[in-house]
C-alpha cells in the first residue's frame, strides 16, 4: 500500500473547547441541522436549540445566519478553513510516485479525476506533471484504415519513392485528380469561432437550410498547375465519368507544356465510376502504363487520402477559401470556386511545398509499414 502525509487539523480538548466563539465542531453542526430544520428561520432556530440542547451555550440569531452563510461560501463552518471536502496533503516522494504510476496506467486518464480519486487539489497533481516534464497532448483524428490496407499503401509508396529516385522531377508529371462535394452548409470549426464583446451577444451561426445545393467538383495537380475546377454531375457514373475523360479532359490540359503531357502520369482513386470497365480502358489508350488507379498498371492504395495531394492539401484549403463568409446560393458558390482556384494557382510555391509534403508522407508511410501516419509527421520525418 503507497502511504502518503495527510495534514489534517488536530484538536485537543482544550483547543476544542475555543475553536470558533466558544462552539466546537459538533455544536457548530447542531447549529446548522437546527438551522436548517428551523427552514432558515433564526428565531425559531434558538427556540429548537435551546430546547435540545438546554445545558449548552446558547447562540445567538446572526451565529446561526452566519455560521449557514460560511458553510455554503466556504465549504467550512469555520472562518479562514476553506475545506472544499478534500484534505490538503503534502508533497512527499510516495504521493509523487502514486500520481506518476496512475497515468503510466493510463495516460488518458485526467487530472480532475486523480485529485478527486487521492483527495488532494488538482494543482498538485499539475505540479507533479511539471516537473517531471509530462504534458497534455490533444488526440488527433485520422481517418480509419484496416490491417489488410498496410502492404497496399507500403508497397505503393515504396513505389513512388523508387521512382522519385531514379527520376528526382517524377512527382511532377504525375497529375494527381480527386472529386469533393461543395454544399451550401460548407465548414464550420467551433473551436475558431469567436465573437469578442464586453458581454454576451449570444451569436449563433445558421445550419440546417431548407434551401439546400450542392455542387461536384473535379480537380488535379500536376507540376505547377492547378487543372479545373470542373463542375461534375452530381451522381457520377461510368459513362459521365468517362465523357469526362475523353471530351474534357484534354480540354483542360491545354495550358499544360506539351513535354509535362508527353510524359505525363493520371491517378484517381478506386472510386465505382472509376473503376469501370469504360474508364479503364480509355486509361489503357490514353496513357497505357502511365496511370495509377483502381486495377491499373499501377494499383492505388484504398482509404489513402493522407497520400494525395487533393485531400491533404487542395480541398481543405479551396474550402477556407470559398466559405470564408456565408454562401447565399448556387451561383455564388460556384463564383467562389473558381476565385479560390485562381488565387491557389497564382501562387506556385504552394504546388512545391505541396510536393514536399507528399514526399515527406510517403517516407513516413514507409517508417511505420503503411500504417496511418499523420499524427507522426513531425516526429518522424526531418
């Protein structure tokens, strides 16, 4: 059993006799259970007290009133004890170890919950924390993957990583393409939203519209262009999907240097619409071994959006963009779209540091076996 010093208060019979006007501990409680059976009635409570109490002392109306006050203020009964019901304690090497040893045990566990389990103030628990340099860190979500997806994204990014090797400018010509859905609702971070005021406006923030719309973009990455945004059918299929492929396409690669086409690579991911048998093959014509997809040449890891550009980067920061400030209807949100497109491709250090990054996650994917990685990043890779 971990022994720790509790500092309790000590009273001897003496100090009893003197502890707080003439009243010890126990007459103190009378006094408030007769206050309180008196319904907060002083006049009343001295007549009940001196009945069941005739050889006592005998108190006065403001000693009940007072002694009620000081006990709900205070959590003591009495002046300069502020008990809050738990005992104070002191810092000694077996408190420590016990505090330490609780969140080896569990380190979710909180500092609320261990001061309230050893009786002691929350503070001391923190002090303990702090010098032994242990600190609170936020959980981070990630998106959910199975065992059997690991070889998959390795064997992929060990891929990607040798091509990168025997070609540095690889991860250039490869053009990186991804749907996402834009909806009146768009984003909305409560952890960021603040309105600053002497007092509480009681602001709110609209969700919910009966007047709904939604628009299905297309976009890619490759080199230093931003290609799209395309606005797609909402449910896309293997026959708009691959009308998509051979009519636009093309068209939006126009600005694209014809040596960046020549030797260009496609990856989408393993999407229904992208897998058909249709969208396959116009892939196998247009670019025979060079496209990286769902059955393809070379295969593209599922429930691998930490792996794309579009995901990790594009959409997250075209969606900052767009709903900036609330989005009133259809056409206004499609306006904003395509200003956020333009503002992404006027800045072509975004499209360097973006292929950093995903070089960087493929290296780090690699160090963990193709295991979910991001939480790791800026531990594991320098």
């Amino acid at each position: 059993m971990v022994w720790f010093t509790i500092k309790f208060l000590r009273f001897d019979a003496a100090k009893q006799d003197m502890l707080y006007r003439g009243y010890t501990c126990n007459e103190l409680a009378d006094i408030h259970l007769v206050y309180g059976a008196s319904h907060g009635n002083a006049n009343e409570a001295r007549r009940i007290y001196q009945l069941q109490y005739p050889h006592r002392q005998l108190p006065s109306q403001h000693m009940f009133v007072s002694t009620d006050r000081r006990l709900r203020n205070t959590g003591s009964m009495i002046p300069n004890m502020h008990d809050t019901g738990r005992p104070r304690t002191v810092r000694t090497v077996e408190f420590d170890e016990e505090v330490l040893h609780r969140f080896e045990e569990d380190p979710s566990t909180s500092t609320r919950r261990v001061a309230h389990d050893l009786r002691v103030d929350r503070r001391l628990i923190w002090n303990v924390l702090h010098e032994n340099e242990l600190h609170p860190f936020q959980r981070q979500k990630v998106h959910a993957i199975g065992p059997d997806d690991f070889p998959r994204r390795l064997e992929f990014v060990d891929w990607f990583l040798q091509q990168t090797n025997v070609q540095q400018q690889f991860p250039r010509s490869v053009l990186f393409t991804d749907e996402a859905c834009f909806t009146k609702e768009g984003i909305f971070n409560t952890h960021n939203s603040h309105v600053w005021a002497l007092n509480n406006p009681h602001a709110t923030y609209i969700r919910g519209h009966q007047q709904r719309f939604a628009v299905n973009i297309w976009t890619g990455i490759v080199d230093n262009f931003l290609i799209g945004p395309y606005m797609l059918p909402q449910r896309l299929n293997a026959i708009n999907y691959c009308v998509f492929l051979r009519d636009v396409l093309p068209e939006l690669l126009e600005n694209v240097p014809l040596v960046i086409r020549e030797n260009m690579w496609f990856q989408h991911d393993g999407a229904p619409a992208h897998f058909s048998n249709r969208a396959r093959n116009h892939l196998n014509r247009s670019f025979g071994a060079r496209w990286i997809g769902r059955g393809g040449p070379v295969a593209w890891p599922p429930r691998s959006p930490d792996l794309t550009p579009c995901d990790f980067f594009l959409w997250g920061t075209m969606k900052e963009l767009v709903y900036d400030t609330p989005v009133d209807n259809e056409q206004t949100l499609i306006q904003r779209i395509m200003a956020a497109a333009e503002v992404i491709q006027t800045n072509p250090d975004i499209f360097h540091r973006t292929r950093q990054s995903l070089l960087r996650r493929c290296v780090t994917c690699h160090n963990v076996n193709g295991a979910v990685f991001e939480h790791l990043l800026r531990y594991l890779v320098h």
